[in-house]
C-alpha cells in the first residue's frame, strides 16, 4: 500500500501538526553512513507530501542535523512545525552528559537558532530530563524562551510522570517525545495517563521499532559497524531471535491487509489516539512514502485486537537501552 493522500492534523498541546512526522536523526547519525544529497531530497519531498513535522536535535551529528534540516527548509519555513532538543552532549570519549542548568538552556537554544537558520522554534524539548537539576529550574528557563518569542511551544522527551507534574506546574507542556511501538509500550503504564491528564500530545519516536518491525532486518549481520542497532540488547543473541518471531506475526497479518510489515506497526500507532504523532525517522524518500501509506490503513476493532495478543505489552525481549539513565528521567527535589 502506497497510497498518499492527504494527511490530516492532529493537536499537540494547541499546536497543529499533521497526522505523522519525521525524524531526522538518521541522516546525521546511528544509522549507518549519511547521504547528504538524499537525506536534503527526503526533506523535500516530506513537505510535499505534507509531512512538516520535522523534528531534530542539537545533538544529533553535534549540530550537523540542525544545519542539513535548516537549509532543507529554507524559503518553506512557513510550511514547517520545526522541533528541536537540548540538554544531551556527548564528551571526547562519546559518553552522554545531561545539563538542564538555565544558563544551559539559554546558549542551547541561541546555538539551535543560528543552526537551523530560523527565528522561532516551534516546539522546543528538554531531550532527557538532569537529574542533577531541579526539573522546575529547567522549564523555568524554557517558559522565558516562549517570552521572548524564541519559542513557542515546550516539550519533554522520556520524562517520568513525576516529573511532567513538576514540569506542567511551572509551564504548559504541549507534547512528551517517547519511544511508543508495538514492541515498546512501556509509556502506556503511567506516563501516558498522566501526559493525557494534562492536556499534552504524544509523539511517540522509532515507533517502527528502530526499523526491526518492518521486516526488512532478519540478522544481526545486517546492522554495519557503524549502526548502533548492534550493540542493543533487543538486537543481540537470543533476544533478536525471539522478536524476529513477533515481526513475522505483524508481517502476516499486514500481508492480508495489502501493507507492509512497518505500514501496519505505524498505523497501531496512529490508533492509539488522536492526540498521538508518530515521527518515524528515515533519510530515504522510498521510507518516506511507505510510511505516509500507513496513514490511509483504517483499523478496525478487530484489527487491534489481534494485534494486541500479537503484541502485549512486554512481549519484547531485551531492554531498549544498555544505559537505564536514558529512560523516563527523575528530577531531583527542588525548593523555592
């Protein structure tokens, strides 16, 4: 299924995006060698299928993916819903360092500005919350951003419902960036409740599970030297083994449908609400328009609840990250 009707539009927190997005982390980085040139086409021909919702970070290539999306958008700016995140850095031996510190948040946002070639960002997340910084102190930082018209909406990306209380009773909180798939649903235990508590959309990232639920990986060896799949535990040894058996269950049931494997996972993930964007990441036009094929897949009650047996949650095998830190971050105590 190919089709590319027009997408529709959902609400994230008052701010309009369409149906699906793209993520762009991939033509920068993770994911094997970058293709500028192609990477540059995908963006372009995203707009024109109206898939505007681009979403990117300063980390991603060290600022690299920022500077490929700003000259991608260059003279369409106003067609675009441009996000972007701050407070990861990586040190000279690649370790993560996570700084929510005001005075972070402020030079963060100047550099993306000046990267992106744009005046205003429309939806400016804190990528993993400190957990050194008081979660207050950060979205304090971030709420005068959206003063001075730098800003307009705030984002978390894996923060813990803890910490959205926090976070929400100091700015309004427009959308939560966290992995959500059928072989991830960790989100849906208390997170998404709290996030809907409070009026913030979903944007759910590498809801195609990193790729491998659509089918087109069936090894270990398929991940080169430089794709950081490898060194995953849901893509190593037996792990990889047991949910390449789940692929196969999602990659059934989408053949009787006339999709793909990945066209059936995304649409799951479209179901979930109309308050939910999945932003699968690709750096090739072909992903590109498979992926919007989902978005005319129509699941009926029947459907989802095949799938769910298919896919409960916890029926995937392995953790997502080696490193727990990465995962739905806690702020420490803050006092006034």
């Amino acid at each position: 299924m190919t089709s590319t009707a027009p997408l529709g539009t959902r609400s994230l927190g008052g701010l309009t995006v369409p149906t699906l997005g793209l993520g762009c982390m991939g033509m920068s980085q993770s994911y094997g060698t970058a293709d500028r040139s192609e990477s540059i086409a995908t963006l372009h021909r995203a707009l024109d299928l109206g898939v505007t919702f681009l979403d990117t970070s300063d980390v991603y290539g060290d600022g690299h993916n920022e500077e490929l999306v700003g000259e991608a958008i260059a003279g369409r700016r106003d067609e675009v819903q441009l996000a972007t995140k701050f407070s990861i850095s990586r040190d000279d031996r690649g370790r993560m360092r996570i700084d929510g510190r005001p005075e972070n948040v402020r030079a963060c946002a100047e550099a993306s500005l000046r990267r992106l070639g744009v005046d205003v960002i429309d939806l400016y997340y804190q990528h993993r919350v400190d957990a050194k910084v008081p979660i207050e102190d950060t979205v304090g930082a971030m709420a005068e951003l959206v003063q001075q018209g730098k800003v307009r909406h705030l984002g978390l990306s894996e923060a813990s419902a803890t910490s959205i209380r926090r976070a929400v009773a100091v700015h309004p909180i427009a959308a939560l960036q966290s992995e959500w798939s059928l072989w991830t649903r960790d989100l849906e235990d208390e997170v998404l409740g709290v996030a809907r508590e409070h009026g913030i959309g979903i944007v759910p990232f590498s809801p195609l599970g990193r790729g491998f639920l659509t089918g087109a990986i069936t090894s270990p060896d398929d991940f080169g030297d430089d794709d950081f799949r490898k060194n995953q535990p849901r893509f190593q040894g037996e792990a990889f083994q047991a949910n390449l058996r789940l692929v196969e269950a999602v990659r059934a049931m989408a053949a009787e449908k006339g999709a793909t494997a990945g066209q059936l996972a995304l649409a799951w993930v479209m179901a979930q609400g109309d308050d939910v964007v999945p932003i699968p990441g690709t750096k090739r036009r072909s992903y590109l328009e498979e992926n919007v094929g989902a978005a005319a897949i129509e699941l009926t009650a029947e459907d989802l609840t095949r799938l769910e047996a298919i896919a409960p949650p916890g029926a995937a095998e392995g953790t997502r990250y080696p490193d727990s830190r990465y995962a739905y971050g806690e702020s420490p105590e803050w006092s006034a």
